[in-house]
C-alpha cells in the first residue's frame, strides 16, 4: 500500500507573487533610501523593539503580515550608513544596480555552480576585478563572505606554502610542531590576527612591528625581527602588507616588504580589503608598486565598490596550492551526480566553473552577478572617478582643518581618510580627548555628519572615511564646519577656553 | 588654498530609482520562477556565454543596460534549482517572504550591527531557531556564511575547550604538538574534514568510523578506537553526529554518542546542517534524544527552512569559551568610536548585540532578519508540516519502489530522502550503475525530475532530497514513473533484457 500525506499537500510558505510582495516593499525601500529627516532609530528604539520582541509564533501570520512589518517596522528603522553624510567605519550602503543584481541572484541564482549565468559571472566579475587592480591574470580568486575569511583563505595558502617547503603538508596532516610567525604592522586589521587564530598558529603568532609616523610598517624594524627569528628557527608563514589601514588609510611600502619576503623566504600578503582600490587614482598608485610581486591580495567589493554587504575577494598566485589548502574531498553525492562534459543537455550536467575548493564555502551565492553589474553600470572609469574624488574629499578636508586654527590634522591622508580633531589653545591632550569623544557624540545627535573615530598617537581622532557614492563635497564641508561649531560651543560650555 | 575636485562631483552610480530599477526586474524573476517549458540554460549557453564573455568595460554602460542584461540575459538562464522536480543534493531557491526579507536587509540593514531592527533580529532570529528545534536557551547562537563556516566554528571551539584542558589557549599560543583527533562516521560531510584542514589539525585528524547498513556510526567502532587513541595518548577534540547525512539522511545515535563524549572527555558536536529541522517530524523526533547534551549544533536555514542562499547558523553550549576561540581584538576604529550606553540618541552610539567575536565574519549582512521573516509566515508548525511532508514524499516513493519489480530501494528513508535504482533480473550491478547513470542524465535532459545520485553500499542510487516546498506529490510519482520508464527503455536500447 502506498501512503497517503498525513499533512496538507501544499506548503504554508507563498513561493510565487514575487512581483505584488517585492512591489509593496519598494515604496518604503525608496523612501529609506533618501535618508529624510532625523534618523529616528535610537529614538523609537522601545517602540520597534516591543514590537519584534515575540516568541516564536506557533501559528505563522502569512506573508501580508510579514510585509507589512517590514516596510513599517523594520525598514524606517533600518541602518543609514548609506546616508550622505556618513563616513564611519568602512562600511556604506550599495547603489542600485548592486541591489538589483543581488535580487536576482537571489531569486535566480541561489547556488553559484552548474551551467547558468550566475555560475559563469563569478568567473567573469573575478577577471574584471584582478584587471581593474592590476593583479595578473594568472592569479585563482574566490569570493568571499567578506574581508575576514578572505584574508583567512590568503593566511591559510600562506601557511600551506611555508610548511610544504619544510615538507609538511599542514592541510593533510596538520601543523607540525615548529614556531611559526606572521609579520605585520601594529596598524594590521584584527581579522588577521583571528585568522591566525583560526588557523592554528595563534593569535600571539602575529608579531606587530612599530610603524613610522605615516602609520607604515617600519622596514627596520622588520628586517631586525625577521633576521632575530631566522636564527631562531622560527617558520617565516607570511609578511602581511596593509594597503590601507582602517585608521588612517597608510599603505605599507609593498615592494620592500616584497624583496624581504624573497630574501627570508616568506609569503607575502597584502590586505587591501578596503584600500586595494586606492591603486586606481594614479596621484598614488605608486604606493602599490610591487603587488604582483605579492602571493596572495584581498579586496572587498562591499566597502569601495559599494556592492551589497557579504562580498569579499581573495586572489592567490598559486592556484594549486591554494586547492591543496582548501580542497574538499569528492563527495558521491556531489560529483557522482555530474556527468562529464560530453553530453550536456541539462545546466546540471555540469558543475561549470568550480570555487568551493578554494575557500571556506561549499553552498554560496553568486557574488559575481553583483560584482559584474556594479562593474558593468560605472565602468573601470566610473570607479576611478570615485576614488579620485573621495581621496580628494580627505585632502580638502585636510586643507580645511589646516585653515581652522581650531582645528588640527591628525594624519595627513593617504587615501580617503582624514584624521583631525578640534583643539583649543591652553588645553591638553586628555581634556581635548574628552571634548572630541563629546564632538563625536554630537555630531551623530544633533547633525547629519556621522564619521567615527579611532586613535591617532594616542588621540582621539574625528575619522571620517571617504567611500560611499552619495557623499557629496557639501558633506566634507558640513562636517569640518560642524566639529568647528560643536567644539567651540563644548568648549564655552565647559569653560576650558577661560584658562587659555 | 583648499581644493577643487580634480573629478565630477557626483558618482557614476546610480543610488535611488530602486522602485524603477528592482520593477523592470520583477516580471522577469516572476516568470523565472514560474519554470515554465524547458530549462534553456544548457541549450542556450553559447549565446549567453558569448554575450556575457566581455572585457572589464573602460566605460560603464549604466544601469539601463545593466538591468536589461539581468532580465533578458541572466535571470532567464538562471538555475531552476527550485523547480518543483528539482530534488537534488540538498539545495532549493528560497520562498517569498526570505526573497523580500533579503532584499529589505540589502537595502536598509547592509550591516548587523548598531541599534536598529536589522540587528535585533539577529538575536531574535536565533532564538527562534532555538526554541524551534530544542535546542537549550542558554548556548550562544551566531550565523554563518553556511554550513562549511558553521561547522568550522563549531570545530574551532571543540579545539579550544581540547586544548584548554590540557592547559593551552589555542586561539592564543597557537596548536600545542599533541596528537589531536575528530571522530566522525565515514559519512561525515566533506566539509568538516576541510575544517580540521583550516584549524590545523589536518583532514586526517578526521577518523572515519564505519557505519551500519543504515548509515549510522558504528558505536562499537567508536568506541574501540576511541579507547585505543586514550591509549596512544591522542587528544579526542570532538565527537561530530550527523543528524541526517547528505548520501541518505541517516541520523547518528546522538545519546550514545553524548554518553562517549562525556566518558571520553570530549566535545560532542552534531552536523546538522541538512537533518536538524527532522526534528520536527515527531515520529522521528527520538533520533534526535541527546541533542541537549550536545556542545554544539549546527542549522542551515539555507536549506530545509528555503531561505535565500547564505544562511548557516551555529549553536554553542559555552558562550566564553566560543569567544575566546574567535574573538576580535579590541579596535580602535570600531569600540573607539562608540559611547556607553548612558546617553543614546543615535543608533551609531551602540553596537547593539553584537556576534563579530562569535564566528568568522566581521561585516555582514543580516541574516536574522531573513530568518525571522520566513519563520514569521509559516510559524513553527508551517515548518512541522513542512518536515512531515517532505518526509512522507520519502516514505512513499520508497513504497511506490517497493511495489514495482523494477525499481529497487537502496537506503529506506530516514527522513527525506530516498536512495533507489532501476533494476532488471540479470543484470549485474556494474551494467545497473551504467544504466542508472544514463537514467539520471536522460531525467535531466527529458523530464522536470531533477534528484542527484550517489552511491549506497557501491552501487549507483538515484537520490531524491525533498526539502523544496514547491514539490508536491505529483513530482514524486512523476519520479518513481519516469526512473522505470527511461529504465525499460535503456534496458530495451541495450538489449541487457534479452540475457534476462
């Protein structure tokens, strides 16, 4: 006897009506996008999170319902770091034709394998990335979730070089007992110090060698350290070169760093997960001469590229290596199913162009749809341009703090960021430290300049970072003006001007 | 003197018209998903390949274009993995509401973190999932990239809860040279071996223990080289339970296996990335005893729960010990700039709750807030029914098997999927596997029936997964006709009857 259901034959979920649930949410979408008014969030944060705060629904309240939260609840509160005025961090909003080349691949596109558009597009989109940097052709890349497993995929090939010249291979047979280093700025983003932990040789592993007053590896310092740890017999795993660092943008001097990793026998890394791109304003494309002498680069599409968040880049010179570094088994239930090449009738004949060996995914989505169409709309120029001008956005501001006698550049920028602060005379550091930490506050309170801060030698520094395609120089302008204004006003407020 | 831009001062890109731009898209992703004629990707692929196969544009054609390539080029050749026949490996595309709840998340939530919906989600989310699947309110819950990243944190704190025992910080101090091993059942996912790669322990630290005729571990097995690697002195870092295997959803005896960890001094962790939703069927729930003894878990949401791709998430009892194998150093870019929580009045004055120390990403979209909009539609008992059906389509395909001479189960069905294969009398199994692997192609090629295949006990089995919830009845015994159809067929054009 063959079974009849025990339960409705249909699924509860709506799977088509794409074109009536999507076009409800557009208008508010829309409206979010233009970023009006006070950003209401924090202030009527108890009012959407009582709203979202329920217990798992037993019965579920249908598709119009989940709609209707998003575009009322959810939605009108969502995160304006795409708004023109925000600097901070390294993070923006993506633009539209990102957006829309994400969708579909959601919708048409949920697995980048087999023979279909979505699969052939991570090819293309990773060709159009290593020429727009001017990364050789030769190179593997692989999308990532993001700029930390990127540089996790890049330290793990990295490690797999340097253990099979001593005749291990770590990714087989494990990490052998021997003291191993990687070498980087005390500036090096955290994410390379968790992939070091990640990766078995700890996070103690990451040796921070001092930086020079432009926030660039000291080469001295370098050699010393790599020269001490050569006698003791430390395993050279990697030399990581920042091309950008998140707190002032510096770009470490990668073609020396490139003759030190030949001579000590190192891999060389470089992280330009946010300022790879900077190569393409040719003023200092010369701070980048020596990357294709590199082994291993990362950039993220997600910060300058501006794409939807969750897309990072990872390009390796050696693509076998990097496959024995991160090569999954065959699986029967994956490869058993695919026939060879010879007689393809059906896109699932063939897995088409293959990424899963060289990351940390197996199922991901397409990430080269996005990258193609966000390259495709702006062009190699397009995204020259916008470099040029946010790098020019720092240097005005520069320009307009070194005009401002209360005002005083923190770091000269190198690419998009400009560190400064408000200063009074007669004031000291700490009491300068406290009314830039209040400027800071302020600024998000009270204005539409929402840049973060970091510390320069020491010093709070107001740190706005130049990357999202809807700033505009009014912004640059606002915001010198604004930390002008605030500060003064703290200042009188708090009565530290009377002393000077 | 302050400067000019050198530049235009406005980005090529195109940053509103969403409501324009995502609705020239929507016709075509909602005739997509209507995977109506035959799939014309592989048909097709030189004109697209041709029209695609472009060098990186020197000038950006705008978003008109871009839109018109996505909707004429791309999306119609996009992979119909969530076509009802489509029951292969263990993917499907994602429904309505996940498909709009990304899009909103896109747009309006690009980064989990700070004070705003997108974020409170996240936690919202995970404890849906929790409560949903039983697991204990008190682990810590983070999302991944997917299951390959999920399973790799889960790993990475097995590792350091092994190593802490024995007085070392792995994440800190690096690997220990002690031998380490990882248990598992030869039908374990590739995946978790890649991790045992990425954490330094090596793919062979992964012991495959044999299975039973069911696919479930070897207990017996186990526990012999469990005792004997106590013996030799080897770490045991963690026992790994698949609940539900990618080759035929065999689940692995969670309580006797909890009852090792704990003899043995060692991690329990349960693969659930496909399986753990099984849960939900409560006449299979008892396979699931155990499981709140488990150190870890893992869910994919990207599959049985159809959201779109890149939705993995992990449970971890000890919330310490997982932050101190994946935290991130203090940065001063990021808690530098944000206030205590005393005086908020921007969303940017707080991180909200944060889950960056808890797994691989920094960046990253949010996920919560797909999550909760899918769980929101159907409610935990849409997702029950969902699971009941799915593992009655099963069920009953196996009985239709067993009813037709021709048709021969390989693996009876544990949850949802069914292992079979065409047979014939006298044909022996090396002539059978040559004829189910034409079979599986002409499926592909004739017919809207999609399963993969893999192999059972060494022979070829045609190998349906039912967690699409567009698939209905129809689509099963469509299948189970088709297979003895295309079989007879072959058989005749062979003429391998005639022995008979």
């Amino acid at each position: 006897m063959v079974r009849k259901l025990t339960d409705s034959a249909t699924d509860r979920s709506e799977t088509s009506r794409l074109v009536e649930a999507i076009g409800r949410l557009l208008p508010a979408l829309e409206r979010f996008n233009r970023y009006d008014g006070p950003d209401p969030a924090a202030r009527d944060r108890e009012r959407w999170q009582d709203r979202l705060n329920q217990p798992l629904p037993e019965h579920g309240s249908g598709l119009d319902d989940v709609l209707s939260e998003l575009a009322e609840v959810v939605i009108p509160h969502g995160l304006r770091n795409g708004a023109p005025g925000f600097s901070g961090w390294v993070t923006t909003a993506p633009t539209t034709a990102g957006t829309a080349a994400s969708l579909a691949a959601t919708v048409a596109g949920s697995q980048r394998w087999w023979l279909q558009p979505f699969n052939y597009l991570e090819s293309v989109a990773l060709r159009w990335l290593a020429d727009l940097l001017g990364l050789p052709s030769s190179w593997q890349g692989t999308f990532t979730a993001g700029g930390s497993s990127a540089n996790l995929v890049a330290l793990g090939a990295a490690r797999q070089q340097a253990f099979e010249r001593l005749g291990h291979d770590p990714a087989r047979g494990g990490l052998p007992s021997l003291p191993a280093r990687i070498y980087a700025s005390t500036e090096v983003h955290h994410v390379v110090i968790r992939a070091a932990a990640v990766l078995g040789l700890g996070r103690e592993a990451v040796v921070g060698i001092p930086v020079d007053a432009g926030g660039r590896i000291q080469l001295d310092d370098l050699r010393r350290i790599l020269e001490e740890d050569r006698s003791a017999g430390v395993v050279p795993v990697a030399l990581v070169a920042t091309a950008g660092t998140v707190n002032t943008g510096a770009v470490d001097p990668i073609a020396p760093m490139a003759d030190l990793a030949t001579e000590f026998g190192s891999w060389l890394h470089v992280d330009g997960a946010y300022g790879l791109f900077g190569r393409l304003d040719e003023r200092v494309a010369a701070l980048y001469e020596g990357l294709e002498r590199a082994d291993s680069a990362v950039v993220d599409p997600h910060k300058w590229l501006a794409t939807p968040m969750g897309i990072g880049a990872v390009f390796v010179r050696d693509r076998s290596l990097l496959g024995r570094a991160f090569t999954l088994e065959p699986a029967a239930y994956l490869e058993g199913a695919v026939d060879s090449e010879a007689d393809i009738s059906s896109p699932f004949d063939s897995f088409g162009e293959l990424f899963h060996d060289f990351n940390l995914d197996q199922s991901a989505p397409s990430r080269g749809a996005v990258v193609w169409a966000v390259l495709r709309e702006i062009g190699a120029d397009g995204m020259r341009q916008r470099v040029r001008r946010h790098n020019d956005f720092a240097r005005r501001l520069a320009e307009l703090v070194g005009a401002d006698e209360r005002l005083e550049l923190l770091a000269a920028p190198t690419l998009s960021i400009c560190c400064f602060r408000y200063r009074a005379p007669g004031i000291d550091d700490a009491t300068l430290d406290r009314i830039n930490a209040e400027i800071s506050h302020r600024l998000r309170a009270e204005t539409p300049y929402v840049p973060s801060s970091t510390r320069v030698a020491g010093r709070f520094a107001i740190r706005p970072c130049y990357i999202n395609p809807r700033t505009t120089l009014n912004e640059v302008d606002g915001l010198a003006r604004s930390v002008r204004e605030i500060g003064d006003r703290i200042a009188n407020e708090q009565g530290v001007l009377k002393s000077a």
